[in-house]
C-alpha cells in the first residue's frame, strides 16, 4: 500500500487520468519533463533529487534488492518530495527528444518536433546503477509497455 505504483504504461496513465478527473471534477495530467525536473531538484543544483549523496534519496541497484520500496524511507528534497530519484521510472507528459535544444522556456509540454512514438521517463529505477538516478538523466520507452519499473507521479491543474 505505500510502495510506487509499478507496471503501467503511459496509455495505461493517460485512461486513469481521464477517470479520476471525470470523478473528483479537478483536472489531473502527468507532469511536462521540465516540471518533473524542476520538481526534483527541490529549488536546488544536487546531483539526485534531494542529495548530492544517492543513498540518501535513491533506491538502486546497490541497495534497492530490485524491488520498489515504501515511499518516504529516503530523505526528501528542498519541496519535501520523496522517491524521485530511484525506486521506479517516472513517466512524464512529453514525447522523446534526443536533447534540450528548440525546448519551451516556461516548462510547458514539449510537442514541436517530438518523437511521439516514444515517451520520456525520468528518475531512474531500483534495477539500474546510480548515474540512472541522477536528477538530468533522461529514458524512453514506447507509450504501450507495462514495466516493473515503470510508474508516475501526477499534477493537478489549479484552475
């Protein structure tokens, strides 16, 4: 009940999306690449998210027995968020781009140009080594597959 969800795809996400904002009446999305990466690094220039240090914040391959752990057992970053570095990838709104170069300016979701075929993760995961972990590194997966190490975090839309 308090580990990360696991296992879904970003279509999986795109669907519950649509339910749970049907139900509660607010508006939820999954956060642009620039807002994951703001929101990770807590207000600061760290190499993880949270620490300079990853035992202090990541779950990984050296101490996460490649299994999704409680959230919260690792310290948190400057915005008091826990788990976004390790533990399990995050999938994020944008489509891939293979570098920062043309990106929006005000954090928005980046289309122009994108890669839509392929989805951006950010975070790391239990199963991977630590540079994985760190706040800039950036994956991709299809919007289809459903990995373990695969989950997400979302934003609320205020109105």
């Amino acid at each position: 009940d308090d580990c990360p969800i696991e296992g879904v795809s970003w279509n999986d996400i795109q669907d519950y999306i649509k339910k749970l904002s049907q139900k509660t009446g607010q508006t939820y999305r999954l956060p642009t690449e620039a807002e994951w990466e703001y929101a990770c690094r807590g207000g600061k220039q760290q190499k993880y998210c949270g620490s300079d240090d990853v035992n202090a914040v990541a779950w990984y391959d050296k101490n996460g027995d490649k299994k999704p752990h409680p959230v919260g057992q690792k310290a948190a970053n400057g915005f008091g968020l826990h788990d976004m570095s390790g533990s399990v990838y995050e999938w994020v709104q944008d489509g891939w781009h293979s570098n920062y170069q043309g990106a929006p300016s005000d954090g928005s979701e980046w289309t122009a140009g994108a890669d839509t075929s392929h989805r951006v993760l950010r975070g790391g995961n239990v199963n991977l080594n630590a540079r994985n972990s760190r706040a800039a590194d950036r994956n991709f997966h299809t919007p289809d597959v459903r990995a373990g190490s695969h989950g997400f975090r979302l934003a609320r839309t205020i109105p």
